[in-house]
C-alpha cells in the first residue's frame, strides 16, 4: 500500500469509528458513497442491498445515520427519500469507502468491526 491509501485508510477507520455502530451501518455507508448525489426511497435501500431478511436493520441504520447527519432525509410526494449529506467531508469519506476494492474491504472489515458482527 502506498502512503495515501494507508491515510485514507485511517481516516476512513476514524470516520467508522465515529459514525457506524455495525455491519448493517457500513453496508449503507458504502452503498450512499456510490451514489452520493442520488435519493432513495427506504424500499430501494432495502432492496438494493438484498436485505428483505434485514429490512429492520436498514431502517434502524438509517434512522442512525440521519440523527447523525451523515444521511439526509426529505419527502418529495409524501415519501421518504435519503441521500448522502451535501458535507463535502463526509461525502468524500464515504465515497472512498465505496471505491476499496474486495481485498481492502475485507481488511476494512476485520479492522474496524468485531467477529461477531461480520
């Protein structure tokens, strides 16, 4: 790895540290940073993320996250859109977290979330 991709690295660790409290949080994390300027509804984050089994801890994830402001939420018809907050900092941050590539998740994983959560 060079000298940048471990800084990013370590940033991104901090910024999990600070906003994501589980598997389900990063998932969306990650998810949000590949479309960082678009809105979903709760439906399409569930099932874009194939979690019809999960359903309640995407919601509980998004919940979090928009009480933390990574994530925003507005209603557009009466309906509930989220997307990535417009923070320059914190879209960056999840944007990079969407761009690690299978081997650098992995480690991302086993770094900043206890076995049992994975």
């Amino acid at each position: 790895m060079t000298t940048a991709e471990i800084t990013i690295m370590e940033e991104l660790r901090q910024f999990i540290g600070q906003y994501v409290n589980g598997y389900h949080c990063l998932e969306l994390l990650r998810f949000f940073g590949g479309y960082p300027h678009a809105k979903f509804s709760e439906l399409a984050v569930v099932h874009a993320l194939n979690s019809d089994q999960r359903e309640s801890y995407i919601k509980r994830a998004l919940r979090h996250f928009v009480d933390k402001g990574v994530i925003k939420m507005s209603v557009n018809n009466n309906i509930p859109l989220y997307s990535l907050t417009e923070d320059k900092k914190l879209c960056s941050l999840a944007s990079n977290l969407a761009e690690l590539d299978w081997s650098r998740w992995q480690l991302m994983l086993r770094q900043t979330l206890p076995i049992s959560v994975q």
